[in-house]
C-alpha cells in the first residue's frame, strides 16, 4: 500500500505543465514550479547543489532562474547610475533586494506588511513620477524619458510572481540596456551592455530550463546563441543601409564637463590641469602646424568684475553661407599677398560637453549649418553638445583682426573696476610711463619684471581672496596660465590698452597610434588678445614669460621637466606626481582603444559604408547594397542551421550503423519490432530472434521469415550478435577501427544486415 502511494506521488510530479497559463494540468495551483515558490517567498533547498566543495562558476550557473533574473536587474539599471538621479537608484536598490525570497517571506508573514508590500508597487510607481517631474521639470527630453523607463522596470519588479512575469521584466530590461546607447556610444558603454544582454540571455535560459538544478548546458546554449548570432551582426553591420536620424534630442542637463568654462578666475584651470581625461581629437588632412602654434580658441572674455572674467553679450553672430562674412573676408584680405597661406583643413572629434561652443585653431571657420561664428571668433551651435561631435574646420591665418576698433569695443576692452588691486594699478601706469607709452615696449618691460621677479608655473596655486591681481603679482608669484593672462590683460587694461583673455587649449600630442592629434584637460589654457594700432588684435601668451616651454613644447613635457614639483611640496607632491603618470599612461591606452572604436565602428556612417561596399564589394546603389545584405544573411544564417543541425545529428559508431539501419527496414514490414531508443542492440537483436521463432512456430508468414527460411535468419541475427558483441565489448573493441582485422568483421557485419530481410 505505501509503495504504491508513493508511486502515485512520485509520477504527479511528471504531470505536463502548461507555462502559458501558469496553471497545472490535474495538480494544484497551490504547488507552483520553484519559479513561483521563489517569487513568493518560499526556499527551495533541493534546487541548490548541495556540495559545498563545487566550483563557483558550477554553483553560479546552476542558480534558479529566479535569481538570474534578479542579477539581471542589477547588471541592467548599474551602468545608469552615471546619469540617473540618485534617489531613482536607491528606489531600484531596495526594489531588488525586496524581491529576495528571505525578504519576501518575511512580508507575508502578517496581513499588515503583506499589504504594504502590495501596496509598494502602486506607490512607489506615483512616487518615482512625482520625482522625476522634480528632478527634471519636464514631461520630456532624452533623460526623462529614460528614467522614466527604469521607473517601469523597478516597479514591474513589485509585481513578479509567476513565470510571465518575469520574462515582461527581462524583455523590458532589454529596453533598459539599450537605452544606455542614448547616452554614450563609447566602448566602456558597448562593453557594460555587451554583459548586461549576456545575462539577459543567460537568464531566458534559466528560465526555460529551470528543472536542471545543476546548471548542466547553460553556458554552451548560450555559446551557440552568440557564435549563431555574430556572423550576421557582422552582415548587419557592413551592408545595411545607414539611415541619418530622425530627430535629435538633448540632455536636460547643463552642467559644463570640460575644461573650459563660460566664467573664468584665478583657480579655475589649476585642477583641471592635472587630468588626463580627452577634451577631443584631431585629425589634420595636410601638414599638422607647429606645437607652439597650436592655439585652440574656445571663449573670449571682455567683461571683468575684478573677480571673475565672462564673454560680452555685445558680439555679432554669423550663420553658414556659401561666403565667407565680411569682417573675416576683411581681415584675411589686409594680409600682404606674399605672406597669405591656404586655409588649412583639419577634422575634429569633440568629447561631450553639455555646453554649445566649439573649439578650433586661431582663426577657424566652419560650414555647418548648426553651427555659427561670432565676431570674436567663437563657433557656436544651436545645441549643446551631449554626444561626441564631428565637425570640419578651416583655419585662417595669419589675419588682421578689427584694424580699426570701434569706440564701444573700446570701451568694452578697456573696462575695469573703479577700485581694486591698487598695486597692480600703480605699477603699470609706472612700466607705462617708462616705456614712453608704447604698448610694445610696456608689454616687453611686463615680461622683463615677471623675469626679474620669483615668478613660478604650478598646478597647485595658493588660494587668492578678494584683490586677486595684487595678491598673484606681489604675494604668492605662483599660478597656472590663467592668473598668468588675468593679470597682463589687466595691467594692459590699467594702461589704456584694448585687452581681452581668450580661452581654450593649448598644444596636446600624437596619439599612440601616432595619426591622430589629442587634446586633453591638462592642455586647458588662456591667454591675452592685444588690440595694436595697425595691426589689430594680436595673440600674447604671458604664460610663456615664465613657462616657455609649456608652449613651445606642450603641457606633458613641462610635466615631465618639473616632475613633482609641479604638484606642489613635500610627500604629497610626490604621491600626485606618481598618481598623474599611472593615469595618464592607463588613459592613453584606453582612449586609442576608444578613438578606433569611434571612428571605425560609431563613425561608420552612410558616406564611410558607401566607400568600404564600393572599394570591398564594388557596390554602386542602394538595390545592390540591399541583395548582398539578403544573399550574405540568407547564406548566414543556413550555415548557422546547417552547423546545428549537424552537431544534434545522431552519430553512430561503426558498429552501430548497419543495425540502426537494419531497424528501419524492419520498422516498414513490423513497426514493433524497431529498436526503442532505451533498448540495447543486443537485447533488441534477441527480441527480433523472439518474434521469428514465434512466428514460425504459430505457423505464421510474415515478411521478417524471408519465405519461411527462418533458421537462416537467426543464423544471421546470431552471427551478427556476435560480431556486434567483439566490435563494441571485446578484444576487437581495443583496437583501431582502422585495423584490417577489425575492418574484416566490421564488413561481415554490414553484409549481415543487409542481407537479412
């Protein structure tokens, strides 16, 4: 009786299941699968393997499906974190560890917390929309819209019980994942969603195979998914057709991350003079100028409160034309004939960021048509730049700016406080007076000064408090470029010269790669803009009175020169120095890695793939490009099905075959008697004998006697099982199949089989 209970029990367990519907065909829907069990908060010890000298990997990939999906969440919503709000994260934090089965229990233990993890899901959802209204004071944008994704799925998560459940969340975590393309197109981006859809998938895969409790062929399933699917993202990549964009969108957010910012006062520059990130990347298409000549123009800045330095409002702007505007045709045009050089022609591939001016060689132009140029020389575009930037630049030089100044940018260069740095005041009108009011003559008595002074360059200035321009001059005597060009373009202006401070970069270095031109924070710089009677306005970089070789041979070098007395004294000087070389040297490898992936992959757009099909494939129109793109994924993917199919091919050895073959010809005249997948060869020969012998003895003509002459066939089937038996179990099993002897009964035993029946 108890034998046979526990027979009735034991095969209720292999009773089919609908998935579909989650419900139970002739069982309870009170004994769910271990999915459902985990979902509600119950354990399941025997899903675990239980030995606890198992490898890591081996009890990772036999988790149950259920917590795939949870680590799924993780390796999905993490890489957001960089531009989520940051109670959103903490919302997704705890929804995740809610759904741990230890927690889960622990709610439905009492109808009160049962109800307040029920009411969590509504809640949280209304909550994270009020949220992200305040945050983002928009119903729209790029940003809101994907934190409003990632407020579906962690709310999704509130509601997994079942098995449906939770392949909505996986799908919706696909959705996720890509959304980080958005952002950032970068390789660090391609590798963080290149893990996450691996766990994605290695989740659908748990999901349908949640009875293996030891995670056997987990990981090979997933091998032949990815091996399957990369041949045709290649095909995808190379020929179809590469569509502009529809719309574009941009960031909510407009917090500058360059190093160059819309103000500028003495300490702005001194940080970021110490980081290695890229600022952007160039790529010249004639002859690269001179290291000193390398002046990248970002912001001009006339207005000075005594603090702080800002642009003028008071510039004109100028829109793409097939002509060049009037005041740049001007100023190239009062260059003497023999002294003018063809523009030159050089590419650039601006970093994000999240500010709407650009950054080119004195004097650039460009032609795109979101982009303008102002009368101060600034290529501004109609939107920020929240992606990595492409664009085309003409560089004018040399050029004769403003050669006559109007009285009101007179005036606008010539202002200063009425009161303030008294010192700085009294000495210029002294080196002004010396000169014999010749501004050539005083800027050179200014550079003779700073010489004859203990002036140094350091990236770790003293802190300067209210009168910045006496403090820098006569106190501390220690500064980056910035204090360096505040103070001449100040004592230009206590003199009653035009000045202004343009900011920018300054040099940068060849790639490892050794094509490509780049420019980091480190390269952060300004300078001062002289207006001269005759010749205009003329570059003066007062940096280079105490620091020549910051521009003659660029920031690096002069890092290199000082060593850690750039950063400072004493042991922590020591530590920064020792810390900026270990990063600059990661970051330089990281960013070639990161500019090839930009250029040959991100950047492979409509006029690149139109080149490589012409030159690789000689592709000339559309309807080509679209039959090699359906011949090469239709040849793709029947190789793909081809290789399955052979590797879930039945093999047979040797000995094998003729019997599987055997049993189908028998299977024609007597499907009874075909051999059972369960069933040995031997066992299954043996029962053919059986049948032979009964039918023979009942009298019976059937076809499997061969017209009566069934002592001949179990002869046969006798001999073969003999033959069978040396091939797979006896002394001929020990030898090579290549093996005359072992080839002889190979061959008897074929000829057997193919003459029985």
């Amino acid at each position: 009786m108890t034998n046979r209970s526990n027979s009735n029990r034991s095969n209720s367990k292999k009773l089919p299941t609908n998935d579909a519907e989650n419900t139970f065909i002739g069982f309870p829907e009170t004994s769910p699968t271990s999915f459902e069990q985990l979902a509600l908060g119950q354990n399941v010890t025997d899903r675990a393997i239980q030995d606890s000298a198992a490898k890591w990997t081996r009890k990772l990939f036999a988790l149950p499906a259920y917590y795939w999906v949870l680590i799924a969440q993780i390796t999905v919503i993490l890489p957001h974190a960089a531009h989520l709000p940051f109670w959103l994260i903490g919302f997704a934090v705890v929804s995740i560890a809610a759904q741990l089965p230890s927690i889960k229990a622990k709610f439905k233990k009492t109808a009160h917390l049962k109800r307040v993890y029920q009411g969590m899901q509504m809640l949280g959802f209304l909550l994270g929309l009020a949220g992200l209204w305040l945050t983002y004071n928009t119903a729209f944008g790029l940003d809101m819209g994907v934190a409003f994704l990632v407020l579906c799925l962690i709310s999704k998560l509130w509601e997994m019980y079942k098995r449906r459940d939770a392949y909505v969340v996986l799908n919706l975590s696909l959705f996720v994942l890509a959304a980080l393309f958005l952002m950032d197109q970068g390789l660090v981006t391609t590798l963080e969603v290149i893990v996450g859809a691996v766990i994605i998938l290695l989740a659908f895969i748990a999901l349908n195979d949640d009875g293996n409790t030891r995670g056997d062929g987990r990981l090979r399933t997933l091998g032949v998914l990815g091996i399957g699917a990369l041949p045709l993202l290649v095909v995808l990549f190379l020929f179809f057709p590469r569509l502009p964009p529809l719309w574009s969108v941009q960031l909510s957010g407009q917090q500058a991350t360059t190093g160059v910012s819309d103000s500028m006062s003495p300490g702005d520059f001194a940080n970021l003079g110490q980081s290695t990130e890229l600022a952007f990347r160039v790529e010249f298409a004639d002859n690269r100028p001179p290291q000193q000549q390398l002046y990248w123009r970002g912001l001009v800045f006339s207005d000075f409160d005594g603090i702080t330095w800002r642009p003028s409002p008071q510039q004109r702007q100028w829109r793409p034309a097939p002509q060049m505007p009037y005041w740049i045709e001007n100023a190239f045009a009062t260059v003497p004939d023999e002294v003018k050089v063809a523009p030159t022609s050089y590419e650039i591939i601006l970093e994000p960021t999240q500010q709407n001016w650009l950054f080119g060689l004195d004097y650039p132009f460009a032609q795109r048509q979101d982009v303008s140029i102002t009368s101060n020389f600034t290529l501004l575009k109609d939107q920020p730049v929240t992606q990595q930037l492409r664009y085309e630049v003409l560089q004018f030089a040399p050029m004769r700016i403003d050669l006559v100044l109007s009285d009101e940018l007179r005036r606008l260069n010539l202002a200063l406080p009425a009161d303030g740095n008294p010192q700085a005041r009294a000495l210029a009108q002294q080196l002004f007076a010396q000169s014999g009011s010749d501004p050539v003559r005083y800027m050179a008595a200014i550079e003779r000064w700073i010489n004859q002074t203990e002036f140094r360059y350091t990236l770790s200035p003293p802190r300067l408090s209210n009168n910045r321009i006496d403090e820098f001059l006569f106190e501390t005597k220690a500064g980056f470029c910035e204090h360096y060009s505040s103070s001449f373009t100040f004592m230009l202006r206590a003199a009653g010269i035009p000045a202004r401070v343009v900011a920018g970069y300054q040099g940068g270095e060849l790639s490892r790669g050794g094509n490509v031109w780049e420019v980091r924070q480190k390269d952060a710089h300004a300078w001062t803009e002289v207006w001269l009677e005759g010749q205009g306005w003329v570059r003066v970089d007062p940096t280079a009175f105490v620091a020549p070789e910051r521009v003659e041979q660029g920031m690096d070098a002069l890092t290199q020169a000082q060593g850690a007395a750039m950063f400072g004294d004493g042991a922590s000087a020591q530590i920064s120095y020792q810390q900026y070389q270990m990063l600059q040297t990661l970051r330089r490898l990281s960013d070639q890695a990161s500019y090839y992936w930009q250029k040959d992959v991100v950047g492979y757009d409509q006029d690149k793939q139109a080149d490589s099909l012409l030159k690789w494939f000689n592709i000339r129109s559309i309807m080509q490009q679209i039959i090699w793109l359906a011949v090469s994924a239709i040849t793709v993917m029947a190789i793909v099905v081809f290789i399955i199919w052979q590797r879930r091919r039945k093999r047979w050895h040797p000995a094998d075959q003729p019997l599987a073959q055997l049993s189908k010809r028998i299977g024609k005249s007597d499907k009874a008697l075909t051999r059972q997948e369960s069933e040995g060869q031997l066992a299954w020969l043996q029962r053919v004998a059986m049948a032979i012998d009964s039918n023979s003895e009942g009298g019976v003509d059937t076809h499997l006697t061969d017209s009566g002459h069934s002592d001949i066939v179990q002869a046969k089937i006798m001999q073969m099982r003999q033959d069978y038996r040396q091939l797979r179990y006896g002394r001929l099993s020990t030898l090579e199949i290549s093996n005359s002897e072992y080839q002889t009964v190979l061959k008897q035993l074929k000829k057997d089989a193919s003459e029985l029946f």
